[in-house]
C-alpha cells in the first residue's frame, strides 16, 4: 500500500469515530469499544485491583473521562508512567435543564454556550442532539446513550434586510438569540401530539414540561422507553452534516470536534498498536482522556481533579513506600491538544518564525508564562523519540500581542510534578462548528505516539542529568 494510501485510511477511520461521537459520552464509549476489541478489560475505582505485568485495564468517570493503561513486561513499582492525555469535550450548546421556549408561535430549546465556541458558525446549520439519559427500568437506574440520527434544530439567521450591518458587526446574545427551533406551535397543534402523563413523586416535575413535548418524544423513542422512565438527561448539540475527506486532492479533513477527538482517538490507536513492544517496557504505559477541558478542568472527572494521581498511586502499589515519588520523575507526559496553523487570509496573526503548516508535521508548543508545560528538557527527550521514529516536528510560539489559550498541560504538570510538553496537531477554524485539519495529522500523531510509548524508556536512560 502506498503511503498515501495508509494516510487517507487512517483519516477515514479516524472520521468514523468521529461521526460516531457527538458528545464526550459517545467518545468514552466508542473508545471503550476499541480498548476491549483488543483486550482491554475494565476496572472499577471502587474495586480492589491487582495488577501484574502485561496487564491491560481501563476505567471511566462520569462517562464522560477514560483512562487505559497497558503494563510493561519489566515493570515494578517505583518504575516510570510513560503518559498521553488528551480531551472528550470541544465547545457545544448544550440543552438547559429546564429547556422548554416559546416564542412567537415557534417551539424552543433553551441551550447554554459550553466553552469558546465560535457561536456564529451554530447559525443555519442542520443540528440535532446526541448525549446520555438516565432512565429507571425495573427498579435500577440505566446510563444509555441517545444520538438523533437526523436534524431537528436550527439557529436562523435574522436576514440582512432587517438587519443592514449584519456582514459588518454580527455578535449574537448567547441568551436570547442563540436558540434553536425545535417545531412550531401550528403543526405541534394539528398533530395534536400528545405525551402520556409520566407520573413524577409530589414536587418533581415531568419531563415534559420541562422540555418539549416533542423532543421528550423522540429521545424516548430513539431509546424505546417511556416518558416516565426517563430520569434525567445531558445532551449536546451536534452538526448533522458528516465529517469528510475535502480539498482537490483529497488532503483535508473537513469535521467537527478535531479539537480534540483527533488526539483522543490517536493516542488510542497507539496504545492498542503498539501492544507487541510491551513485553520488554519497564513502564506503564497510559492515555488519560478527560472531559471539561474545554472549561478548565476544575470538575470530578477534569484533569484538575485527583483522579490520574489517584490511578498513578494505585500502580505504584506494592513496591516501597516511596514508590510513586521515585516513579513520577521517571515518568514522562504528552499534552495533546490541536495546534494553530497559520491562516492564509490573517498570516500576520502569527508570530513569524512559528507558522505551523499542514502536513508538515506534529506542532510543539511554547510560551514562556507557562501556559503551555513545555521545557527544553521535555523537548529535547520527545524530538529524539521523533527522530528514532521518523515523525516530523515544528515549533508554535503565540505572538507578544496575542493571548494565548491553555491545555491540561500546565495543570497535570503543576499537580503530579511529572516532566510535560504540550503538542498538538496543525489546524484551521479551531472552536467553530466545522473545523479544518490535513489527513497527514491522523498518521503522524499515531507515528509519534507509538514512537514515544515504546521508545521513552530508551531516550530516558540516555541523560546524564
């Protein structure tokens, strides 16, 4: 197979996954599908664990966070965690508790900014809702899964003829004008749809009016269940339209979500290709995928909260009682959250000599003021793994007069003290709707990965400071 080949087959693998994953509880578990498909087994935080060399676990939180984890063959508490991390989450509208609107003869669904979305490229798009219901079936409470396979919402735009400067200055109220329509009152009153009456304890309210009849409707229907049944829901709103192949000569990736399912699903399919190196690592090899990244991490299931340490602390077990402090400065992580590429219409918001391109490789990224964990240790280590594993590399540094965003990089370094650096794939239209990448990125993020969880160990020995 030519190399071009494999480039646009792993792109199209990686836009399955995508299509699959409107909400980071649809990412946790098509990622848990690919981790038992090769043997993974799942572990409960709540459950005592043994864990021997060769072993291969993983564990969720919230449904919404995973961590797999694969051991090394040579490996004995006190030994290093070679680590990717990345996120589930990406900027959405997300349905309010109480979502039910009406206006104007139209009915509403009330939904809260998630994030730093580019909230103007939600407009006059074909949107629908995929997340998690809670529902009781025969006195247990059930995690399922919903994903409307069709459109069912629209942002409308106001037309330019009632609004003259729309072209020039277009900055929409979150509250009042980001809201889509869901159906109108005229043909909800000709189908003359009816819910049943789903019974709640005094001082509960139903379902239905909290939300709309109508969506209550299809969420119980996609998941065959009655209205009563249905406890509680979190769900994101989601493009329709499918991720693609795009450009002349087939290169980019037209998608939702790169930021970051790109690096989430990478950092999975490194894992899992590079289980016949493991026999000979020391280390525990791991990829920690956290929600909420995209609203700063400060949750139960986020990279801020205990639960890497917790899981690093658990390996570590069974050795002496220092194990975990001699295994973290052993240890090694990769931040992986997409990169800027340079713009071709703003080239000039890019700081000169740091202009990412597409296709040329795997972004490392810089700034003094920490907000990206990088050091001239941890990147010195990861371009020679780069080098031994034939991956390309280039630098980022934001501009002084630019602000410049953050990952979970500062965070999982500042909290454990293990050496970071922040990475990321090249890409365009970062935080709207429908974002842009090269179909050379899925490749060379899984080239790099595999590269660094079976060559770290190796570089690690080599300094001799």
């Amino acid at each position: 197979m030519a190399a071009t080949d494999k480039v646009l087959g792993a792109a199209k693998q990686f836009i399955s996954f995508v299509n699959k994953c409107p909400s980071p509880f649809h990412v946790v578990d098509e990622t848990k599908k690919l981790l038992v498909a090769a043997g993974y087994k799942e572990l409960r935080e709540t459950e005592p664990w043994a864990i021997q060399p060769l072993d291969k676990y993983f564990l969720t939180r919230n449904q919404s966070t995973i961590i797999a984890f694969a051991v090394g063959g040579n490996f004995k508490p006190g030994n290093g965690f070679s680590i990717v991390g990345a996120h589930t989450d990406s900027p959405c509208l997300k349905v309010k508790p109480k979502s039910k609107t009406n206006k104007s003869g139209y009915a509403m669904v009330g939904v809260e900014c998630y994030g730093g979305g580019i909230w103007h490229t939600w407009f006059d798009r074909d949107l629908t809702v995929g997340g998690r219901v809670l529902v009781k079936n025969n006195g247990s409470i059930e995690h399922r899964l919903v994903h409307i396979q069709k459109p069912i919402l629209r942002v409308p735009h106001i037309a330019i003829h009632l609004m003259r400067d729309h072209n020039e200055k277009f900055g929409p109220n979150k509250e009042s004008q980001v809201c889509p329509v869901l159906a109108t009152s005229v043909q909800l009153e000709l189908q003359g749809d009816k819910q049943e009456d789903n019974k709640k304890p005094e001082g509960q309210e139903k379902q239905c009016d909290k939300h709309q009849p109508a969506l209550v409707k299809l969420i119980c229907d996609e998941l065959k269940i009655s209205p009563d049944q249905m406890m509680d829901f979190e769900l994101c709103v989601a493009d329709t339209q499918p991720a693609a192949i795009g450009g002349a000569l087939d290169e980019f990736i037209f998608a939702p979500r790169l930021d970051n399912l790109l690096n989430a699903y990478t950092a999975v399919e490194a894992l899992i290709e590079t289980d016949s190196s493991l026999k000979s690592d020391p280390n525990i090899r791991l990829i920690c995928l956290f929600d909420n990244e995209e609203v700063g991490s400060q949750s139960a299931q986020g990279a801020a909260s205990t639960l890497q340490e917790l899981v690093l602390r658990r390996l570590s077990s069974g050795g002496s009682q220092t194990a975990f402090e001699e295994a973290i400065p052993k240890s090694y992580m990769i931040s992986a959250d997409q990169a800027h590429a340079v713009h071709p219409n703003y080239s000039d918001k890019h700081e000169t000599n740091h202009q990412a391109a597409l296709h040329k490789g795997i972004v490392l990224k810089f700034n003094s003021n920490q907000r990206y964990a990088t050091t001239a240790i941890t990147t010195t280590i990861l371009r020679e793994i780069a080098l031994k594993s034939g991956c390309p590399l280039q630098d980022f540094v934001v501009r002084n007069d630019s602000p410049c965003g953050s990952t979970i990089g500062p965070i999982m370094s500042a909290k454990l003290g293990i050496p970071t650096i922040d990475i990321g794939a090249p890409q365009l239209s970062m935080h709207s709707i429908r974002e842009m990448c090269c179909t050379s990125s899925v490749s060379q993020a899984i080239c790099l990965y595999k590269g660094f969880f079976e060559k770290y160990p190796e570089v690690f020995s080599s300094l001799k400071f």
